[in-house]
C-alpha cells in the first residue's frame, strides 16, 4: 500500500443541481484527491463547462466510500526568460527548450515580480494561450515563444529576467450534484502524490 504526500490546501466546492465550477488551480501534481458528502458528478479540465446528468466524466458517492483519486495529467510548466508587453502578451521561454503548452490551454504566470504575476487562484479562466511561434531559420522561435490573451499594456514596470519566472498549467473542477438530496452536499479536493 502506498501513501500519498498532500500538496497545497484542501478546496472545497457546494454541490447543487446545476453546475458549480472552481477557480484556477496551479497545477502542481497528477493526482486530485476528491471527497464528497453526497452524490457528486465530477469533471476537471482546462476550463469551466456545464455538466449535464447523461454524460459526464466521473461520478464519486457516499455509498462508494466517497473518496476518489483522480488521475489529472501531468502539470506542464516552462521558465520565462523574457515578457514582450501588449494587448496580447509574448512570453519568450529558454533557447533550446520549447512550448510544452498547447493552443487554447488555461495557463497562469508565476513571477518573484509581482506585477507580472497573472491570474492565479481568482481567475475563471486563466490566460489563454494563442498561438505559438514555430518559426525556423538563423531568426526562428523554434516553439519558444507563445502569445497569451493578456494584456499586459498597462504595467509600467519593464520584465526582469534575474526575478525567476514560470508558466505553469491550470485546471478547473466543475461538480453537479448527481442524485436530488434534500441535504447540503460539498466536495473537499486537494492536490497529492504518491510517496
């Protein structure tokens, strides 16, 4: 039997009839450990979405024990060693490395600068990757540099690449209550690991 090391702190969404759907969360682990107190229907993803009763990915309830582990995937991140300002942002990661990113994916960045600190736990989507420039040649990006719907225009401060800086991927957890019950329902969910 394995034990697991937590990682984080527990979150904790209401389950009702309709569709009730988290804040980003910095994906630091591959695994998602839900507890409920009802019947709960549960999806996690790279964005909010609407649950219906017919098809959904996980279904975790009381009369199971109400403990699941998830497996999520494994959190994508990447240094950041310069940050073009703009009404859409470019983010330039490290010669030699690339974009483990893909288009239309919910990201957050994590900066020692605190004006380039964006969206972290209050965000309902993350920032949005664009595109990603995979030009070739002596001038090419090589998938190392990535634009994001982020406006960073207003920042007046210039990106200091001695602060370290990353961008990590985010998820969210949608949950819908499974079966009708009279009685409040919660789902409890926290990052762990396997140790």
């Amino acid at each position: 039997m394995s034990s697991i090391r937590t990682i984080g702190t527990v979150n904790q969404l209401t389950v009702e009839n309709t569709t009730r759907s988290s804040f980003a969360n910095i994906h630091r682990s591959e695994i998602l450990r839900c507890v409920t107190t009802g019947s709960t229907i549960l999806d996690v993803g790279n964005q909010q979405k609407s649950l219906s009763l017919v098809n959904f990915p996980f279904f975790i309830s009381t009369g199971s024990g109400g403990i699941s582990n998830i497996v999520i995937g494994k959190p994508k991140s990447q240094r950041v060693v310069n940050i073009t300002k703009g009404p859409t942002t470019l983010i330039d990661f490290p010669e030699g490395t690339g974009c483990p990113f893909g288009v239309g994916d919910s990201v957050c960045v994590l900066s020692g600068q605190s004006t380039f600190d964006a969206p972290q736990t209050s965000s309902t989507t993350g920032l949005i990757v664009l595109s990603i420039n995979k030009t070739a040649g002596v001038n090419g990006y090589y998938s190392t540099r990535m634009e994001l719907d982020w406006d960073t225009s207003a920042i007046v401060d210039t990106f200091d690449p001695n602060y370290w800086t990353e961008v990590r991927s985010v998820f969210f957890v949608n949950v819908r209550e499974g079966v009708p019950s009279p009685f409040s329902n919660f789902i409890y969910y926290q990052q762990v690991q396997n140790s």
